[in-house]
C-alpha cells in the first residue's frame, strides 16, 4: 500500500561573492552553508501477510479473534480504538532509535489512526516500537471484547498457573466492581480483589484472607493496572519479597511476603461420619480425574450412601479434566451444553462412573469458578445434588489458551455454556440451594456436619 507520510528535507543554500573594487584585494568568499530540517518519520501502512517481529502480536490476536472468538465477527472500528486507547496510555522513560520508515502491519484498515498515532510518538518521543504494540495489543483484547478474554506478555507468563493462580504466592484474583461485573483494569468503582487464597501457601502464611482488596504493590498503587499485570508483579519472578497493601473492612493493612514455589493441593478424601463419604477435587488440571478415580475406589472399601463433593476454591482448569471427573458422578447424558454464538455442541457424560448411586451434597463458595461451576450446574441438573455454601465466581465462558509466536499467550472465549437444563452463571454465578458460609478453616469433619444438617 502507498505510504500515509513522505518524509522531506529542505536545502537552503547561499552563496554570495563579493565584488571586487579596483583599489583594494578581494576578500575571500563566504563559505557556503546548508541548513536542514529533520524529516518526520515515513510510515506506510501494510497489512498481515508478512508482519514485522514487532507487529505480530497485533496480527496474531486480531486473527485468532476473527476466527475463534465466541462473539465473532469482530468490531474492527471498536478494536482498533482500543488500540490506540492502549497506545495513548502507554508511557516508559526507555528509548530508541527512531527507524527511517515505520512498516506498520495492521489486520484492517481501521487501525490506519493507530499507525500514524504509533508514527508519531516514535517520531516525537523516540518510545519503543515493540513495546508500544504489546500495549495496544493489551488494551484490545483486555477491553475491546469480554471479560475472560486476555493477552499474557511474554514476560509474564510464567506469573500464572494455566488456571489463573498467582505464581510465587497462590491467590486468585480478580478486577470486579461494586455489583460484582469483571472489569479490564483497576479503578476506584473497580476495585482488585482476592478471589481466594491456596491453602499452605506463601499468601496464606502471610495472613491474606479471601475478599481482601489489594490497594498498592511495593507501595505503587494499583489502580490504572489490568489484572493480569497486577499479578504479574505480585509474582514476580516467583522468589524475594512483595509487599501488599490491603483494605480490609475499610483497614489498611501491610503484608510482607515472602515467595515460594507453590504447594498445588491434591485431591482428598475421607469417611468423616458413619455412612458419609468426603471428596475435597481441587482443580481440574490434567491428573485430577486420576487421582478423583484413585479416591473414589478408596471410599468403597467403606460403605457409605452419601458423597460431600467440595469444590470450595476450585478455580476450575481443563474442560476435558472436568467432563472425565463429573462422568463419575453421572451415569451417561448431556452434562455441558456450549454455544460458540453460531451453534450448539452437547457434552455427554462417560458411563462407568464409580459414585452415580450416591446422594450428592457439593459445597461451593465465591471461589468456586469455571470448570467447578460446570461440575456443581451439571450436578445438581442431572443428580438432584443440592448444593451448599455461596454464590460462585460467575465464569460463564469457556476458552482456548494460544500461544503466540512472540512466546506470549492469549487467552480466548471461545464459547459460552451453561448447563443441561439452560442455567446460565453470568451476572452473579450460580446460586446455591442452602446458603451457608464455609470458611477454608472448617475440617472435613465440620463441613459434613454441616451440610447433614443443613439438608437432613
């Protein structure tokens, strides 16, 4: 494509001799001299079919959008604002040498305004090109489409468990305002909040407590920061210290802590009360549905009628991890149904499951989120489980996560479900049958206890 900008110079010359008068010698000529005006910079427009290394991630994202995004076809006029929203607030003292022409490969002719913006402050300011992208990059696929669709940068990715726990310290946590909607970035009406804390963990040794309001990060602010990089920077690179500045209950409060590699809970189980069995699934990451079939088998050497499923704290994982653990509880049948805004696809549950005569009481809680909602909808849809404890997290979308050539990820939704019977836990998760708090400090014992006799 032709170039938006052609860059100039101005030559201004002069050269004026003397005359000679016939009495006296000639004085030597003036030196010429030339004075130059710097250009501004040449930016020309191209498109994606061979991006710079710089521009990829733009093009990547964008593609994949267009392709696998649940609410595809995109916006491009709203993605490309976002982008240049993105640019617009990206600032850094770190500078580079300004290029002789700017190639910028974009993925539609709507982000023509990102390109000379990008152009310009390269011009004026000299900012990192690469940089500049990654955060219009950001601020596209953080605000310009839902709230479970993100971009990782490279730098970063090792910050998070694929399941969204914060590396170094073990929370989860979550941008959200007042009525509990998911928000791109931190503000006073949106404000950052732990979702729940992992048990034995640094975060949980330091004293940090579910619903805890981050308010500062070694002491900067966090106000202004989309979430992934909020956690980010609480992970560091997973070693050292990070002080956490924490409102609660309208206190500031100061947490020192100390990271560490992180203790991944495990699948557990126990025999709490005569006939009652305990299965406490933790996540669905890969070797779950394993460790739930170890555990089951263990639970038969004891009989018992009645199954305490806890999905408390479970921020979900692998769809395929969660289909294989509900089979055990479900005898066959639809157990997931998942719409990519086109068509509808069923998920069925596998026959042979080790508990589907058992009477189910599933214990949840504010961090019981994605893949656990599945479980606990799907439940109490095809098992009449009742379901004990409070409203859960409310992630309604399911995603892909794609790993860019830059060695960023973008996390995607791809999908939305809900559940056999069309429960849905957008805009307020799903709501339990009894109401009841369970604060991670209850036993196995206690929790039994509480949900016989809650149900009788």
């Amino acid at each position: 494509m032709r170039p938006l900008a052609v860059g100039f110079i101005l030559l201004l010359s002069a050269c004026a001799p003397a005359s000679e008068p016939t009495t006296t010698p000639a004085p030597p000529p003036l030196q010429a001299f030339t004075t130059t005006t710097v250009a501004p910079l040449h930016v020309e427009i191209d498109d994606c079919s061979s991006p710079q290394v710089t521009f990829s991630p733009l093009c990547e994202t964008y593609e994949l959008i267009e392709e696998w995004h649940v609410d595809r076809p995109p916006d491009p006029a709203a993605l490309a604002q976002a982008a240049l929203d993105g640019l617009a607030d990206f600032e850094t003292t770190n500078i580079e040498d300004p290029p002789r022409a700017l190639i910028c490969a974009i993925p539609d002719p709507a982000f023509g305004d990102f390109c000379n913006e990008l152009g310009r402050r390269v011009d004026v300011s000299s900012i990192p090109i690469g940089a500049a992208v990654e955060a219009a990059v950001i601020s596209m696929t953080d605000t310009g489409l839902d709230p479970f669709s993100y971009y990782v940068p490279p730098t970063q990715v090792d910050s998070f468990r694929s399941n969204g726990v914060v590396g170094g310290v073990g929370i989860l946590v979550n941008a959200t305002d007042a009525v509990g909607s998911t928000c791109a970035r931190v503000s006073p009406i949106c404000e950052l909040r732990i979702v729940f804390v992992l048990e034995d963990n640094p975060g949980a040794d330091a004293g940090l407590e579910t619903d805890d309001v981050i308010v500062a990060i070694d002491g900067e602010p966090v106000e202004g920061l989309g979430f992934v990089e909020a956690g980010s920077r609480i992970a560091g690179d997973g070693t050292g210290e990070v002080s956490l500045t924490i409102d609660r209950d309208g206190r500031d409060l100061e947490f020192s802590i100390s990271r560490d590699e992180l203790t991944v809970p495990t699948v557990e189980v126990r025999h709490p009360a005569p006939a009652v069995g305990y299965i406490r699934i933790p996540d669905f990451e890969s070797d779950i549905p394993g460790l739930v079939v170890d555990g089951l088998i263990a639970l038969d050497e004891e009989p018992y009628t009645t199954l305490v499923v806890d999905l408390r704290d479970n921020p979900g994982g692998f769809i395929d991890s969660a289909i294989a653990v509900m089979s055990e509880f479900v005898d066959g049948g639809v157990i997931l149904v998942e719409s990519d805004g086109t068509d509808e696809f069923e998920y069925e549950a596998i026959e042979g499951g080790h508990a589907i005569n058992k009477r189910l009481l599933v214990l949840v809680n504010h961090g019981t989120a994605s893949a656990a909602e599945v479980m606990a909808a799907a439940l109490r849809d095809t098992r009449d489980a009742v379901i004990i404890g409070e409203a859960t997290f409310g992630k309604y979308a399911i995603q892909i996560v794609f790993d860019l050539n830059n060695g960023a990820e973008f996390h995607l939704a791809i999908a939305h479900w809900v559940s056999p019977k069309g429960v849905s836990v957008r805009g307020g998760g799903l709501i339990p049958d009894h109401q009841a708090a369970l604060p991670a400090s209850m036993s196995p014992s206690e929790l039994v206890d509480l949900a016989m006799e809650t149900t009788g």
